[in-house]
C-alpha cells in the first residue's frame, strides 16, 4: 500500500499552515480549547496537513477533523493518521460530521470503516442542532 511508504508524525499544532491549508472551509477553525487536541501532520518529515478532535460527551470519544494537503491526498493516509490520533490520545470512538456534498470525504471514511449512524439517530442530532441539516454522522471503534 502506498501509505506503507510513509511515516506519519502528530506534532503541535501549527496556525499557519491551517490558514494555508484550508481556503474554502472544509474544516473549521479550532478553538483554543481545543487546541491540544490538534496537531500538524508530518509524513516523511514533511508538513501534510491537519488532524485533531473536539472531544465529544463520551469517554475517549472524538469528533475528528481532517484535511490533508492536495498532493498528500489519495494515498490512503488518512487510515494512518486516524490510528495514531486515536493512539496517542486514547480515542476508542471516533466520530465524523461529513457535509454530503463532500462525497470524497464520505467515501474516504466509509472505505476505513466509519458507519453511517441510523436515520433515527441522524434526525435527533440535527433536532438538537448537534449536526446541521446537509450532514452526516459517521462512526468508528478502534
Ligand atoms: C478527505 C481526505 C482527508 C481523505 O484522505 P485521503 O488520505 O486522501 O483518502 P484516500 O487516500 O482514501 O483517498 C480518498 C479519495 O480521494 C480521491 N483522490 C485521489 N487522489 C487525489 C488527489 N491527488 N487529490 C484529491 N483527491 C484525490 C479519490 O477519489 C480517492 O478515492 P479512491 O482511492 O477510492 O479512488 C482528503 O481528501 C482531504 O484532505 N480532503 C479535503 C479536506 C476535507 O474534505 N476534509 C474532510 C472534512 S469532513
């Protein structure tokens, strides 16, 4: 697998490779709460992009968000970096809002075993205003 040829590193995370990164707001903008909780992702020693959290009600459960640079994506990378998120922070649910318009990233996280929550579910969370009207609600145990 042409992840294998990479390896990946979480280091603090890093403001303006963020504001480099992420132009049209696939990603949002990381309170300072949770700051520690986002880090740069380096591949091979290289800036890839970025990864982090906001933790969620549950113990070790994680809201990830992800966005890696156009020429780190579609090498399979974001299995790794999930792995070591999960790893270093002892994350055992992970969590994905995906807009459904972003079929990439959809598919991206189903192909690495994220679920869809049930309809039910997904209605009660935009009830509450937990996930808004155009998204979705995926699911991971690692
Ligand atoms: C979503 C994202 C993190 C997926 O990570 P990834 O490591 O690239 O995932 P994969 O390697 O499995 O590739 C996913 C798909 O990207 C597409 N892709 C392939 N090469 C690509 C490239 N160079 N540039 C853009 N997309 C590419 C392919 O459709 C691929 O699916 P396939 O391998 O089944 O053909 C990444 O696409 C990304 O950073 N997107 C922009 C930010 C974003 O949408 N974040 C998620 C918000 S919820």
């Amino acid at each position: 697998m042409l992840s294998d040829y990479y390896q990946i590193e979480l280091k603090d995370f890093d403001q303006d490779f963020f504001d480099l990164l992420e132009t049209v707001g696939q990603i949002k903008q990381p309170d300072f709460k949770v700051l520690p909780y986002f880090h740069t992702v380096y591949a091979n020693g290289e800036k890839a992009g970025i990864v982090g959290y906001q933790p969620a009600s549950l113990p070790d459960t994680g809201n990830v968000e992800i966005i890696l640079a156009p020429e780190y994506r579609g090498k399979g990378l974001i299995a790794k970096i999930y792995d070591t998120l999960a790893q270093e922070h002892h994350l055992k649910t992970l969590y994905a809002t995906i807009n459904l318009r972003n079929m990439t990233s959809l598919s991206a996280h189903e192909k690495i075993g994220f679920q869809r929550l049930p309809a039910e579910k997904q209605a009660q969370l935009k009830e509450k205003g937990i996930i808004g009207e155009g998204e979705m609600r995926l699911e991971k145990s690692v």
